[in-house]
C-alpha cells in the first residue's frame, strides 16, 4: 500500500488512521487490590474505574455476584435498568454518577446485609471492548456481650454455658480459667437467625477446690474485636459437687446391693420359671420397697436440677379470653366451644384463648410449675410461658419474641419452642409437669421437666430492661387442663 504523493492527502491518510486507533483502543477495568469491609447495617462503596480514565457515560456498567452470575446493578444508556436486578437488591444500589465522567464506576450499596459478604464483578463494555475486575466484599457484625450460667453438675465438675447473638462470621471461643489456662469446649451449638446473624452457645465442664473466676470470650477475627464475660465460681459450688457424687454413689451402691440380693434370694428359692422384669421393683423386701427405692433415687436427682424456691402464680380472669373457664382458686384453667358473656375490657385476649398470670416480674429470678392434666400428646393444644405485659390481646399477634411471648406449644401432635421460625423439639421431651424459669436480668427463659429434671428448652438471651413480664398459657382443646402448683382438684 502506497502513501499519498500530495501533502493534502498525506496529511488526510494520518487523521484517518489516527480515528481508526482511537476507536479500537483498550481500556482495563481495575478494582482494589484487597477486601473492602463493612460491618452489619452501614452503607458502603465497591470501587471500580477505568484506566486510562476516560468518559464512561455512553457505556454499559453491569455489576454481577461472582458466584451466582446474577446481576447487582446495570446501567445502560445513559440510564439505571432496575428491570434487571435481583430482588435482594432493588431500592439498595446507586451507581455514583458524579464520577463516570472521568471514568469512576462506583457502587454504593445501602445497609449491608451478612448475604452481601463475598465476591462482585465490575464489567464493562461497549461495541468493540469486554473487560472486568473483581470486587471482594467482607461483612462483619459483633454480637452482644455473651452471658455466662450454671447448668448443672456433671463429670465430677459444673457444667457451664456460655451464649451470645448476633455475630458475623461465625466467631471464635475461647474459655479460660482463674489462671489464664484455656478450656476446651464439651459441646458447641451454631444457629443462624433470619438476618443471617450468627448465635453460639458453648458448654464447658469446670472442676476445682478453691475460688475462681470462669471467662468466656467470643471473638470477630475480621474485626479482631472480642465481648468477652467472666463468672466467679465461689468453693461451695465445687463442694456440692462432692456431696452430690457422694448421694449418688452411695444410692447407685445401694441399688446394686438390692438387685443382687433380690436375685440371689429368687434363684435360692428356685423361681426358674419366670424372670422378674425388675429385680428391684419385686424386691423380697416388700412389693413397695423397691419402688420406693427408685423414687428415692429419682427424688434425689432432681434437688439438683430443679429451683428449690418457686414462685406461687396464680391466675387473672380479667385476661381470660371468654372460651376459657378457670376455677374458683384461679389456678386451673381449660377450654370450652361455647363463648361465656364477660366484660368486653382491654386487658381480655380476644383472639388467641390466652390466660395470663396474675402476678408482674420486673427484676430478679423466678420459677413456677405447671401440671398438663388429660391429654398431654396427640391431638391436645396448650401452650405456657412468658409474655409481656404490653403484649397484643385484641387481634393475631405473632406468637413469638416478635410479638412479646417466650413459650414452649404442644398443637398438631408436634411439640416446639415459639422460636421466630419454630424449634420443633424431640417427642421424649414432651412433659407433663414442666418448670418454667425467668432471669429477668440475664432476659433468659428456660422449661425443665419437672419429673426428670431435664431442660426442655432455652430461649437465646433478650433485653427485658424496664419491661413487665407474666406469666403465660395458651389452651384449646376441652380433653387437657393447664394447672399450676397448689390447684385443688
């Protein structure tokens, strides 16, 4: 190819070429060289430019999840394409626009959420040119400070829980003793909420012979920020620990004793025809001895795990929805179809066949018992727990935390806590006398098994300052009865 001879049209050939240059020219796409973080609930910018910086206006600007291909953000044509984002994302994203001008292609993204943690794609293009960069977004949040509790007596030591929410990422734990040794953990549970916010609960054993303080720390190692809480253990705790071994090994020593006799006095008198099911229980004793041996022992046990002091509830009938009948000493309760003629007053559930008690918690420690007479399983419908004072009486409240109600429900043949989205609990825990326990202070609500002394069920720790706190029962079915301790029958 030959150059034009004439000045005019050598000088035409180089502007030509030169247009040609420019239009087919590349540009890079760059983001930050590391993570960006951002904590729960601010707002934050992803940065993204060209280079060399150039007017971005006329191009198209997509911004993508890198792991699911699904778009953030598209600008095109000069315009926002909303049409186009996922749901999680509408209302929440702005392309800065100030800066496109010079080439600037920054996201900002409101009220971060854990689901925006991970990688995002900067893509830029236009007719002739595709290049994108990568933008690693790193969420966090710190949860409350953790509460430590006593649980029981276990391994010749206290077991010890230590709970805490709100956390993200998952955090680290760690135990340490009164001389800084670290524990190791028995058991961990890691639970996410509907946010996507992280709550542990971590369960140590401690032993020891003399005072001490027990700490738990709970760690954000992307924020390298730690809550932590200590307990201190005082030396009685650790000698009830002895005498509790000492009661137990001298009942299970003496169990063994009484089946071995009963068997040697069986076999002596030639019995072979039949095996008694229970040795103890058909001791030669007496046909009681050895029931009354077991309960002994059952007995025992449960001084333990259950509150010695509890609380005497009774129940208001200014609260009672009008399908419910209490008796003369307020402490039963049961459900009938027909609706009763009362008063039409705020206090009244109106909706839920709700009942609450009569008595107010604002502070302290408090426990009472509740028997399910009738019908405990199967078709029964009964709830019992905690509400708030302030909780919605005249229309369908949630029957939830959300709306003020810390409770365990038996309804549909399904057993569960009323947890935000249902914790439906294993069929074995099923009681029929169960403890309910308010710690106002550390706002924790626990149910034990009044017969075994298990715990039922745990409510993660809530805020209770400056709230009114009742106690709570919830019947729908005419085969069971909710009685508290003291009823007459």
């Amino acid at each position: 190819m030959g150059f034009p001879a004439s000045p005019r049209g050598l000088l035409s050939y180089f502007l030509t070429l030169h247009v040609l240059r420019l239009g087919s020219a590349e540009f890079r796409v760059v983001g930050p060289d590391r993570p960006l973080l951002a904590t729960v609930g601010q707002d934050v910018v992803l940065p993204c430019h060209l280079s060399p910086r150039a007017d971005a206006r006329s191009l198209e600007i997509r911004w993508i999840r890198h792991q699911f291909s699904e778009t953030v953000h598209l600008y095109r044509n000069g315009e926002d394409l909303v049409g186009a984002q996922i749901q999680e994302y509408i209302g929440r994203t702005e392309l800065v626009r100030d800066g496109l001008s010079n080439g600037t292609l920054d996201l900002r993204l409101a009220g971060v959420r854990p689901s925006d943690d991970g990688q995002y794609v900067c893509t830029v293009q236009n007719a002739t040119t595709y290049e994108e960069a990568m933008v690693e977004l790193e969420v966090a949040a710190m949860g409350s400070v953790p509460l430590i509790s006593l649980e029981a007596y276990e391994n010749r030591g206290i077991r010890v829980v230590c709970g805490s929410a709100g956390w993200y990422p998952q955090p680290e734990v760690l135990w340490k003793a009164a001389n800084g040794q670290r524990l190791p953990s028995v058991s961990r549970r890691r639970s996410s909420d509907e946010r996507g916010l992280f709550e542990i609960q971590d369960v140590v054993v401690v032993s020891g012979k003399g005072d001490g303080n027990l700490s738990c720390v709970v760690r954000n190692s992307r924020l390298e920020q730690e809550q932590a809480s200590s307990l201190h253990i005082s030396a009685p705790f650790f000698h009830n620990v002895i005498h509790w071994m000492a009661a137990l090994g001298v009942s299970l020593v003496f169990l063994v004793a009484s089946c071995g006799f009963s068997v040697y006095l069986w076999l002596k008198k030639g019995k072979r025809d039949a095996e008694p099911s229970c040795p103890v229980c058909e001791s030669p004793w007496g046909p009681t001895v050895g029931r009354d041996l077991l309960f002994f022992l059952l007995v025992e046990w449960r001084k333990f795990l259950l509150p010695e002091n509890q609380d005497v509830v009774t129940l208001d009938p200014n609260t009672a929805h009008s399908q419910l009948v209490l008796s003369a000493d307020r402490r039963r309760v049961r459900w009938q179809s027909e609706e009763r003629d009362l008063p039409n007053i705020p206090e009244r559930f109106t909706y839920w066949f709700c009942v609450l008690g009569q008595e107010r918690f604002r502070e302290g420690r408090h426990c009472w018992e509740v028997e399910v007479k009738g019908e405990v399983g199967g078709e029964s419908r009964w709830g019992i727990g905690v509400a708030k004072e302030s909780v919605e009486r005249r229309g369908r409240s949630f029957l939830s935390p959300d709306g003020g109600i810390w409770a365990v429900r038996h309804k549909g043949g399904r057993f569960a806590s009323l947890t935000s989205r249902r914790t439906f609990l294993p069929r074995f825990l099923l009681p029929s006398r169960i403890c309910v326990c308010l710690d106002c202070a550390r706002g924790l609500v626990t149910f034990l098994d009044v017969n075994t002394g298990v715990k039922i069920f745990t409510f993660p720790p809530a805020s209770f300052k400056g709230e009114t706190l009742r106690p709570w029962f919830w019947i729908g079915t005419e085969k069971t009865q909710l009685c508290l301790r003291g009823s007459t029958s």
